[in-house]
C-alpha cells in the first residue's frame, strides 16, 4: 500500500476505534488495524457498566462527560450500542462496608459525582429486587448501562460512514521507522505521519516497538450471563468491595460481573474460567438480587483489562516520538472512553485538550538506551 | 472438596461405557459422569423406572442396553449418576451440578463421549408444538412406551425413519406418511454398502415390509416445505427434493389433520469439551460436522485428553463402543497400568473392527449428513435460531453489515446467546456463513464457553455465609 | 398421581418423564418465544433444545429431564 495515511490506529477495540473515528470526522485520513475484527475483544465483552460509583476520583469528571456521550450515542455515534441509563446503587452489607461506602461516596461526590447515602429502606425503594440484609447504599441517578456486543456492529458503521480505512484480520508485527511511521503488518507495511498504540493489554509489547519500557499489569475478567428472566431488577447494583457489577437488559438476560478473576496469558492470548471464582461471583449477584436464584447460568467468559502500576490512565504523547500517542489501560476503560479518545483527538489535530491527559512519563521505566528516538 | 481419581468420563454412553470399563479392567480408579439417571446414552436409552419389566428384549437397543448397565453395575467404574458436568479446567478438574449441589472432581485423564444431537434444518413451521425430533419421538415410543400422537407424520433422513414409523404403527398409532429426503437410487447403494451386516439390513426389511403391510405411504426424495397449525391440528406440506436436498420443481402435496411431526435431518458430533479444551478440530463433512482431531486410539492433541463415539464423528453405537475401548485402553497405557505388549495386544482386535466398521457406517453417515441444497433453501422469514428468532432474512443481513465468521454474527444478532448454546442451529448457521466466507472453516465455529449447559444459580451457589466471601483490597480511590 | 399444572389437575404415572406427562395430557404448548411470542413446546426431550424448560415447584427446570412426582407444581409462564 503506498498510500501515507494522516493517522494510524494499532488496535481495533473501543479506545482506538473512537480516536480513529474522531481524527477522520475531523478531515484526517484513518487507517485502522486490527488483528481480529473490531470491538471483539475486552471492548465486545466487557459488562458495558457505565457507573460513577467505581469510578476513581481523579476519572469523574471524565466520566461524567463521558456518561452523558453514551446516553447520546445516537447523536455522536450514529448508531446504537443498547444503552440505558437508569439509577445505580452500591450497597453495602456489612459495618466495613458501610464505612468504606459512605468515605468513597463522599470523595466520589466531591469530584462532582451526585452520589447520595440512602438507607437499606430507601435503596429497596428505589430497587424493589434487592434482599432485606442491605445496611446502606450509594444512590446515584448518573447511572446504567451498554451492551457491549452491540459495540462491534455501531463502531463499524460509523467508522465506515466517515471513511476510516478499516484494515480488520491485519496483525501488526512491529513499527519500521518513524516519521513518517512504516508500521510492519502481515499484509505488508502501512504507512502513516502519525500513530496511535490503542492495543489494550497489549500496549506494553506495541510500546516496546518504539523502545518505550511501560509496565502493564494484566487482569484477567470473568462475566456471566443467564438466560433470559422475568425482570427482576431495574437498576445498575454494585456493591461497597466493587466485588459485583450486576444488570438487566431490556431483553431479560442478567450480566453479572465485579473482576472476579479467570486465567489467562497474553502472550498465547488464552484466557479461560476458574469454576469456584464464578460460584463466588454469582453468589454475590443472588446475595443482592434473591430471585435471580432462579435463573440459569448460559455463560460465562473471560476478557484481559490492562492495569497502569498507578490505576490511572496511559493517554498521550510517547516520550521521545513525535506524533506517536497512546490510548489505554484507562479503569474501567468501556465507560471513559468516548471521552478520553476525544480528547486525544483532540491533542492529535493540534489542539488543546479541554482537559488533561495521562501522560506516561510517569510510568516508563529507564531503558538500557537512556537516549531517546530523535 | 474435590474427590481425585486416574480417569474421568463424561458421558455414558457406548463409547464413554466402554470406555470406563476397558480403563477399570486395566486397573485405573475411574469415574463416570452422566445427566442422566441410568447409562446407555440415547441409542441405549433406559426405559423409564417403572417400564424395566416390559422391555422387549428382541429389541437389538434395548438388550445390549440392558447388557451396558449390568457390565458397568458388575465393574469397579464409579458411576456418578444425574451431574450435569459444568466446567472442565487444568487436567482435568471436571466441576458438576446435581441434586446434591456442586461436586467436583480431578483426574490427570479425561475421555470425552458426549455423544451428538440431531440436526434438523429449518423450515416455515419447524417450530410448532407438537413438531419434534425423530430421536424425541424414539425417546418416546421407546423409554416412555408412548406415542408421540395419534396421527403422525415421520420425516427427514437415514435409517431411524423407518424405525419410529414401524413403532408408531407397531403401536397402534396412524403414520400418515414418511417423507424421506433419500431417493430410493440412494438408499439402494446403501443397502449394497451394507451388504454383509445382515442384521441391520433384516431389522431395515422387517420395518419397511411392516409400513408396506399397514399401507403406509413412503415418499422418496421429499421433504416438508412447511407446516402449518389451524385448530390444534397441522398441516404438512411436501414436495420433491434432488440429491442435495434442494427444492426439485414439482407438485407440493398436503397431509392434513396431524398431530404430531417427527422431523430429523442427521446428527451433529457434541464436541464441547474437547473444544473447550483446546484441542484441535476438523470439519468432516461426512462424518457430521467439526471433529476432534485423533489418533487411531483417541488420543486428542491435548495431552490427557481423549475422545470417543458420536461425539467425534458420526459412525453408530457398534463404533462408538469400539472406539471406546480404545480411548479406555489408551489412557490405561498412558498411565502406566498397561505394558506396551498389552496394549497392543488388546488394542489390536479393537483397532480391526474400528476400520471394519467404519466402512459400512460411511453409507449411513452419507445419508444423515448437512444437505448444502437444503440449507440454501431455507426461507427468509424462517426462523433459524429458536432461543433468539433469529431469521435467514436477519443472519443474511448480518453478513452484509459484514459479519465474517459465526462468531461476529453472534454478536450482530445474538443467534447462538440462547440456552442451547447454538446447539440448535450451529450447524445450519456455520452453513449459511460459509455461503459467504467460502468454506465451514472460514465461517468459523461458535467460541467454546462454560458452562457446557445451562446450570441454575441456586444449585451453583448452595449455601454459604456473606462474611465468607473474599474481601479484596480495595482499589485506590 | 396428580400434577398442578397452573392450577389445573392432570394425571400421571409413576416414573414417567414430565414432559411426556404434560404430551399425554393434551399440554404441548409450553412456552413462547422470546421476541415473536410464538408457542413452544418440547422438541428434541433429550436436554438440548431448553424448549422445555418451565418451573417446577419454583425452580426452572427441563421438562425432558425430570421425573413426574405426586403434587408436582407446574407453572407454564411464558416468555420472559
């Protein structure tokens, strides 16, 4: 291909495809590799939470702007990703829990999240499903969720309709040169003037390309769902530990989930189950909601979340690259990611961010070649 | 708690029967896990509790089911009855669900025989109550002594057609028609295939000569184009198919005041586990569908693992249990409870009749397995995928909104999110992609996830105390 | 023996599989299909197709895999 693109976008889930869809709407030319097809991996499986209440302090403003882009979609993305916005609740079940929920509430609004203590009274007010043993619960009206299989299928449409070269079944190997960027792919090179590393846990071994140490940790999600259920709840429920994410979908299936851990290896990209980890995750869910007891369990899987040493995101320039620019590990990345991809748009086209990005210096680990790339 | 042993079998059929008392007779601690409450499988079904007095055991089945469940009650195999086996971990932690809750256990060898289920390939009606599958009415007529209604319509392909019509008669039931995708030039080249098994060619005769006694209409290379429902009663409409299942032109006719159709187009090999596994797969289109890749003793391509029986390939009970055995044997050897020379010796008559067997069910094979015509044929506004109503008109817009592989179509339309687990329409589906990606291996199969069938929460979470659960380090805030 | 099936009597045997029970008695309907609300009913009664899958005592369970007992409730509620 001799084609020089304005931008190029290493992975195809929701962090690169956002940012590929922004730069081309805003008149760049956009390829978009990806090695499987897009949106299939952590951004298709993900448990689609868009809450405040896990959010971390630092991330709310971010989250809250980000919120408001998914009840919207249809305005920005064009397309449908099944979102509901509904309350939330966190609950808390013990004395511990209540402690650590009312200090983390209180912070979580400060930052500017409508986060308020009701009583186990209220929170069954508002959530007729939940069992009696609730002590408190955080309420927040920002809440809800997307169903992240639907992700795929909209970011497709949209990256399409704005004329991103979608280069899907394309495994990148490695960045030849820089300025302008020849990246190595098993379809042969692209070449781009600038690049984004969007390849979610594997952003540690993309930086590397460029000679750039960035140590990512590796987590290894589970989920379930049941099959579809009579509606048994009607809000988003967390609990204090942020051991339990738990939803109902219009159509009647119950994702549950909270990072309860799998198995898995990124470098052989195999993840799977660990049986007692599920038992523990869904006695949580039956603990909050009772009679999804009745349910059955259709499925279950795994995704790899990358994790920056400091929990926060890794979005901005690469150190000593000029026009190279990362987009990940960002927690609880499905629901920020709109916005933190605007706003590295943003920075790419030369602007100023409306608010800060995570640069890594803070991260990188020094070298064996202290001297950067020119 | 987590009960250890040499060997785990899931899957109590022939092949999985077999193979547990071939790996006990070796001197392996070896356990045998089914759903069910007896063990035989499907093909060797055990009558319902209070029908064992009033089995006849001219029955070919129902004796060697009988001679089955006696072998294992006289061995050393542990069978372990009723668990629905969930999960399958590292080598090989196999984690169940029963009525006593969650039970799980471990062994470093693992045999697969989960057997297959049948296929039917969908047409305008297929989903109508009182439409079931021609294994389903066996199961009836067979282990509940029932008939599946009192007007019966018997469709599809391969021999079982002809042996739930002659029992539907048999029992005084009315078989309106038999609507055989074969055309009688392929059912002669079977029969000449089968030349030397007496037996199966004596039981087809006895069968076929009884339906041609009661008068009974067979209609060769039919099928249904589609049933309707009015007043309680159905209507099935028929016409001609050619040699690969497509629609022929020609007259449609109608069977009217049925209540009940058994419809069957083939089987199609279970292979969860092993591909939960991680072993490798092939398409074998012949032999039903994707199969493990094995070697001649059953030997996946993941250490410890084997397979055996319909759940690798279709080739009948006879082959199942051999292949059995085999796999038994060979996780026996791999243990080191058998010597070298013995299990050649043993392995050796086995290993014979597995090829002597495999050519004659190749003719059977032929006649159950996925007819493309058929498949194209399927109606836009049919409904595909039972769990969801997925239509063709809804799958063949997902391919043009560029889904490439089955997965991506799941995700597009959730065919295959059901309770079956895309066990329904797998098949069908890999079909219809492959109409557009080329082949079955570029249209993918469904990715591999527990658990292997639905479990209820209430069994998977049992009892437990809330100040039990983990509490891990919080976040940073 | 008798089962409840939304509070209606039926009749069974002993050791009989609930689904062919609720065949027997005329009850081939068993649910419906979640998006177009069309009747189900049991189709391959060997722990496949979850078509059977109705509540028994409270608990969902599938028809096919399940033994009739005395007093059995049975609640045929539909789609979800």
């Amino acid at each position: 291909m001799t084609t020089t693109f304005d931008l190029i976008v290493v992975g195809g889930g929701i962090n690169g495809a956002s940012v590929a869809l922004f730069c081309a709407r805003a008149g760049m030319r956009v390829a978009l590799i990806e090695r499987d097809q897009i949106c299939r991996g952590a951004s298709g499986v993900n448990a689609g939470t868009l809450t405040l209440q896990m959010t971390r302090v630092a991330l709310i403003p971010y989250a809250l702007e980000a919120h408001a882009m998914w009840a919207n979609a249809p305005e920005w993305l064009g397309h449908d990703v099944g979102v509901v916005v509904c309350d939330g609740l966190s609950l808390a079940f013990t004395e511990g829990e209540e402690e650590l929920l009312t200090y983390r509430a209180a912070r979580r609004r400060e930052a500017g999240a409508p986060i308020e203590i009701i009583t186990g009274t209220e929170a069954q007010g508002i959530e007729p499903g939940l069992g009696a043993s609730v002590r408190v619960a955080g309420w927040c009206p920002i809440d809800g969720f997307a169903n992240a299989y639907l992700t795929g299928l909209a970011y497709r449409r949209a990256l399409v309709e704005a004329g991103v070269a979608l280069l899907e079944r394309t495994m990148a190997r490695g960045v030849d040169e820089t300025q302008p960027f020849v990246v190595n792919t098993d379809r042969g090179p692209i070449r781009g003037r600038r690049l984004v590393i969007a390849g979610g846990v594997w952003i540690e071994p993309m930086l590397a390309w460029l000679g750039v140490k960035l140590p990512i940790k590796v987590l290894i999600n589970q989920l379930s769902v049941t099959e579809r259920v009579a509606p048994v709840m009607r809000t988003q429920v967390g609990i204090a530990s942020g051991l339990l994410s738990l939803k109902q979908y219009p159509h009647g299936t119950v994702v549950i989930g909270g990072g309860w851990q799998g198995w898995g290896n990124r470098e052989t990209g195999r993840s799977g189950i660990v049986p007692d980890s599920i038992i523990g995750n869904v006695r949580l869910a039956c603990h909050a909601i009772p009679a999804l007891a009745e349910a059955r369990l259709a499925r279950s899987w795994t995704g790899f979340e990358a994790e920056t040493a400091d929990v926060l995101p890794a979005v901005g320039p690469v150190p000593g690259i000029p026009e190279a620019y990362v987009c990940g590990s960002i927690h609880s990345g499905y629901t920020s990611a709109p916005y933190i991809a605007k706003l590295l748009a943003q920075c790419i086209l030369g602007q100023e961010p409306e608010r800060l990005l995570f640069p890594i210096d803070r991260l990188l680990l020094q070298s064996a070649s202290a001297a950067t790339v020119s | 708690m987590v009960v250890e042993t040499d060997l785990v079998v899931v899957g109590a059929g022939p092949a999985g029967t077999s193979a547990a008392l071939a790996a006990a007779n070796a001197g392996l601690g070896v356990i045998l896990i089914d759903e069910a409450r007896e063990a035989g499988g499907q093909v060797y079904r055990a009558p319902a509790r209070t029908l064992t007095a009033a089995i006849k055991t001219r029955d070919r089945d129902a004796a060697a089911g009988v001679r089955l469940r006696a072998a294992l009650d006289r061995s050393s195999v542990r069978f372990e009855r009723g668990l629905r086996v969930w999960s399958i971990g590292e080598r090989f932690r196999t984690d169940t669900v029963g009525p006593e809750g969650v039970r799980t256990f471990k062994a470093p060898r693992l045999i697969a025989a989960g057997g297959a289920f049948e296929r039917t390939v969908p047409f305008p009606g297929w989903t109508l109550p009182g439409v079931m599958g021609l294994a389903a009415a066996t199961i009836l007529l067979k282990s509940e002594a029932m008939l599946p209604g009192r007007r019966v319509v018997i469709a599809g392909c391969g021999p079982l057609l002809a042996a739930v019509a002659a029992k539907v008669s048999g029992g005084g039931g009315d078989v309106a028609a038999v609507i055989d995708m074969a055309s009688r030039r392929q059912w002669a080249s079977v029969m000449l295939q089968l030349a030397t098994r007496f037996n199966l060619l004596r039981e087809g005769a006895g069968w076929v000569l009884g339906l041609a006694r009661r008068r009974v209409p067979i209609h060769f290379a039919s099928t249904i184009r589609r049933i309707d429902e009015a007043d309680g009663l159905l209507s099935v409409e028929i016409g001609p198919v050619d040699g690969k299942g497509r629609a022929r032109p020609g007259r449609s006719s109608l069977i009217n005041d049925v209540d009940a159709v058994a419809v069957g187009h083939g089987l199609v090999p279970g292979v969860e586990i092993t591909r939960l596994a991680g072993a490798a797969h092939t398409y074998d289109r012949l032999r039903g569908g994707w199969v493990p890749v094995l070697d001649a003793m059953g030997r996946t391509t993941i250490e410890g693992l084997y397979a055996a029986g319909d759940g690798c390939g279709i080739r009948g009970a006879l082959s199942a249990a051999t292949a059995g055995t085999l796999a038994g044997l060979a996780a026996a050897g791999d243990a080191g409870a058998l010597d070298p020379d013995t299990l050649a010796s043993k392995s050796e008559p086995q290993l014979k009749e597995a090829v002597r067997l495999d050519r004659f069910s190749a003719a059977v094979s032929e006649l159950l397995a996925l007819r493309p015509g058929q498949v194209a044929d399927i109606a836009p506004d049919t409904v595909v995928c039972r769990c969801e109503d997925v239509r063709r008109a809804d799958i063949d817009a997902a391919i043009a909104d560029g889904a490439a592989d089955v997965n991506q179509l799941k995700h597009f339309t959730r065919c295959g999110m059901g309770p079956c687990q895309g066990r329904m329409c797998g098949d069908v589906v890999g079909e219809l992609v492959a109409l557009h990606a080329g082949s079955r291996e570029a249209a993918g199969a469904w990715t591999p996830r527990p658990p292997l069938r639905p479990v209820p929460l209430a069994d998977l979470i049992g009892s437990y105390s809330y100040n039990d659960m983990p509490i891990p380090k919080p976040v940073p805030l | 023996m008798q089962l409840i099936v939304d509070g209606r009597t039926i009749a069974a045997h002993d050791g009989e599989m609930l689904a062919a029970a609720l065949m027997a008695a005329g009850l081939w309907r068993l649910r419906t299909s979640p998006r177009k609300g069309t009747g189900r009913g049991a189709f391959c009664l060997m722990g496949v197709c979850q078509e059977c899958a109705i509540f028994v005592d409270g608990r969902l369970q599938q028809a096919c895999s399940v033994e009739v007992r005395d007093g059995m409730h049975l609640e045929l509620r539909g789609a979800p």
